[in-house]
C-alpha cells in the first residue's frame, strides 16, 4: 500500500480547497431531484476555505553526501548552495479573525507562509500552533482588520457510511475544482499517517494539492480535513482520507486558548492491540478492544483503578475496536471531569471514571549539543510525562531523548533519530540533559553509546 500526503512536495503550484455534501438523507425520488445542483452549498463554503502557500531555504544536495563511504574519504564540503523551495496546500478559515488550520506537513520547516482568499487576496501568516501528532497546524494572518467568513465544525461522529461529500480544492495547481463522492469508510486505523489513526475515507477525488483542505456536508459544515490518499500512481483513486472535524476541533481550541502546543487528555497506560491468538485466551468472540500493557504510576488510568491486563471495550458508550480507536475517543475529550472506560476484568464488566488532565510537564530542560561530538545539532530533553505520552515513549524508560534533529546536523549524519533515547554514553548514564552537554563538552576520541529506539536497547561504538 503506498500512502502519498496529499500535497507531497508540490514544489510549484498552488493549493487546494475541500468541501463536501449530504446530511440530509434521503434517495432521489424523481428526475427533478436527480437535477438538483451542489452550487448553492459550493458558493457559500468556498470564501472560507484558502490557498496556503509555504517556502523555505534548502540546500541544492549532491546525493552522493549521502554515501558514508564518500563523506568518510571526501569529507562534506561547506557552504553548499541554496534554493528557495515552495509547496502548496489548501487551508480552511475557522475563526473571522483569520485563524486557518491546515495540515502541518504543508508548512512544516516554512520560512514564509502566505495564505490566498478566494477573491485572490493574498496575507502574510504566522504559524500559531503545529501539532505532528495529528498532521494538523493553525496559521493566523497578519495585519489584518476585517471579519472573514468561516465554516462551522459539524460533528464528525454523525458521520456515516454513505453521506455525500464535496472537495474543493486546485489539484495539480489547475485551478479551483470541486468534486464529489461519498464517505466510503469510517474511523480507518490502519492507514499509518499520524500518531491518531481514525480517519473518514472518501472516494471524493483528493489529488496532490488537496492537503488541508475542507471535507463539508450538506449544511456546508465542516466534516473532515483532507490530508492523504492511497496511490500507486501519484494521483487520486477513489481513495482519500480526512481527519475527523472532532480532532480539528481540539486542536483549533488550543490555539484560540493561546497554546503553542495541543493540550489534550492524558491517560498514563500503553494499549496493545487484541490479536486473535489473545482473544482465544480472554474467551473473546472477535479479536476487539485495547488491551492495557502497562500503568504509569501516579497517572488518571492508575488512580481510577485500571489495570494491567484490563481489556478496554468502549469510552462513554462508544465501542473501542482497537487502541487506535481508543486514542481517538479520549483525545477528543474535552479537559475537566471524566471519561467513562468500560473494561472487561477477568471476564466480568466494570466501569471506570478518568479524569480528563492533561500530563504534567516539567524540568524538560531542553538543550542543543554544540560542542564537536556524535551528538553536535542534535536538541535534546529530560522525559517528562508529557513527552513520553507525546513520542509514544515507555513511561518507565530513563535517559533523555532527542526531540529534534536537522537534516544537516552532525547528529543526523551519524544516525540519530527524533525520539532515539540516550541512556549512556562512554559507561556513564545518562539521567539529564546536562550530563550529555558535559560530556561532549569534555570530548573524547571514541563513544560508547547506548540507546534504546522502538523498544530496542542498541549499543554503538564512534570515533571521535
């Protein structure tokens, strides 16, 4: 299955809008009603939904700096030149004050972000909020006085199999197009885009452009944002995924609360999956639920009473198939009070209320190694509970963990990755970020380096 974001690197063009049809549901009765036009509902959605426009400074890169062999005998050389890359993505107005949301690969590493109206006005925008956990950030336009129009946020669990939708949008920077199709599938899990795996699938041509842009239904309101379709050719086939307007709106609320970052529910427990061999222990008829592998200590999961070996059937009546479902339903929790988790304790049902708080998150002390080692470029952090929840990390791991890593850094070159976890270095452990500053500082001719990454304790030797 190839999965291509519905922008991948348009490096020229233009952008895309994506509305959508059909609440009222009912099967045409007559050829009168087999006439009737998606023009009204187009007219009043399409001034909210914008042309994103992102460009950031590149180097022009020889492939071959990226043979270990050739940089081991030739070295990287400096000042290699740059060029100005453009990519375009779609966006949608959700606040008259000119906030837009659109998918955060659009503008992910932008130097420049220009936001287009559909009367062709162009705005210089700031990047209020990105939030890669579920592709999506918030741009505010600069300078600006007046009120813009908007679309308003349909709940998306109404949704249903079959409701016609519109996308419009400017595919292939052909200009503005609309088309239609209906919601194929929902809360699809398995698609492997985002950290939250519960989108809409429609077959609603979506094409590279498209990114960001409006899923609308028949009252014009917002059901979904597109963000990905599956293809073997580059372009649509019938395939395209949104997400849910339900995830747009916790994210759109962050950033109107001032947030720099999603705050979200924390539940302080890692689910697995329920194969079939596992529900042939549980007596389970289908392979259904998530599965509680681990409680954090201290957490909302761990002082309602969950625990280890719960199996999590639904959140506040609504049925979870897998963990993925789960991390949709709670992260779509408003903070504050509680969430009923029903779960199956040996066999027999019992109800459990989490408080909706969100993870503490101190003492990061987040820094980047300059000094001359394996580690130069890279930025690294203390695990607090909120960023092993955010990087999806082991709550009981200890070490510090990378959190960023620019392509050119000497960190990248050697094989760091964004959530690799340093747990020692040269025979010392690593317990804070310090410890690693202070040690590349100190330098050495050879690094004995440990880290665990996916679950995995590797151990690397370097030269100096």
């Amino acid at each position: 299955m190839i999965v291509v974001r519905a922008l991948i690197a348009l490096l020229v063009s233009s952008l895309v809008v994506a509305p959508a049809v059909a609440q009222d549901r009912h099967v045409p009765q007559s050829q009168t009603q087999l006439r009737l036009s998606y023009a009204p509902i187009v007219q009043r959605v399409q001034p909210a939904v914008v042309n994103v426009y992102a460009a950031k400074m590149v180097q022009n890169r020889n492939p071959l700096l990226d043979d270990p062999v050739f940089r081991r005998f030739f070295g990287v050389p400096g000042n290699q030149p740059e060029q100005m890359q453009r990519s375009l993505g779609s966006g949608v107005m959700v606040d008259a004050s000119g906030l837009v949301v659109t998918n955060n690969h659009v503008i992910e590493g932008a130097d420049q972000v220009k936001v287009s109206l559909s009367d062709k006005r162009e705005f210089e925008a700031e990047i209020v909020l990105k939030d890669s956990r579920t592709d999506l950030a918030i741009l505010r336009l600069k300078d600006v006085k007046e009120k813009f129009s908007t679309l308003e946020f349909s709940n998306s669990d109404d949704a249903l199999v079959g409701d016609v939708v519109i996308a419009i949008g400017n595919p292939f920077g052909v200009g503005q197009t609309v088309t239609h199709g209906i919601i194929s599938a929902l809360a699809r899990t398995q698609v492997g885009i985002t950290d939250y795996q519960f989108f809409i699938q429609t077959d609603a041509a979506i094409n590279p452009g498209n990114s960001g842009g409006a899923l609308v239904d028949m009252a014009g309101k917002l059901v979904g944002v597109n963000t990905a379709i599956f293809s073997r050719s580059g372009g649509s086939q019938g395939i395209g995924f949104a997400i849910p307007a339900n995830m747009v709106r916790v994210v759109v609320a962050s950033a109107k609360g001032g947030g720099s970052a999603v705050k979200r529910p924390w539940l302080g427990a890692r689910l697995q999956a329920v194969t079939p061999e596992i529900a042939e222990t549980l007596g389970l008829k289908r392979p259904t639920g998530a599965l509680v592998a681990n409680v954090t200590a201290g957490s909302p999961s761990a002082k309602a009473g969950l625990k280890l070996s719960d199996l999590i059937v639904s959140i506040d009546g609504q049925v979870v198939d897998d963990p993925n479902a789960f991390d949709y339903r709670f992260a779509t929790r408003p903070l504050g009070g509680t969430a009923q988790v029903e779960v199956l304790r040996g066999g027999k049902p019992l109800k459990l209320a989490v408080a909706l708080e969100t993870a503490p998150d101190t003492g990061r002390d987040e820094i980047v190694i300059k000094a001359r080692s394996p580690f130069q470029g890279a930025k690294v952090a203390n695990i607090s509970p909120a960023l092993a929840d955010e990087l999806k990390l082991d709550s009981s791991i200890e070490g510090i963990v990378v959190t960023d890593l620019p392509d050119n850094a000497i960190a990248a070159n050697v094989g760091f990755k964004k959530g690799d976890v340093i747990v020692a270095v040269n025979g010392q452990k690593i317990e804070r970020t310090k410890d690693l500053d202070r040690l590349a500082t100190e330098g050495s001719r050879l690094w004995r380096i440990t880290v665990v990454r996916g679950g995995q304790q590797l151990s690397v030797v370097l030269g100096g």
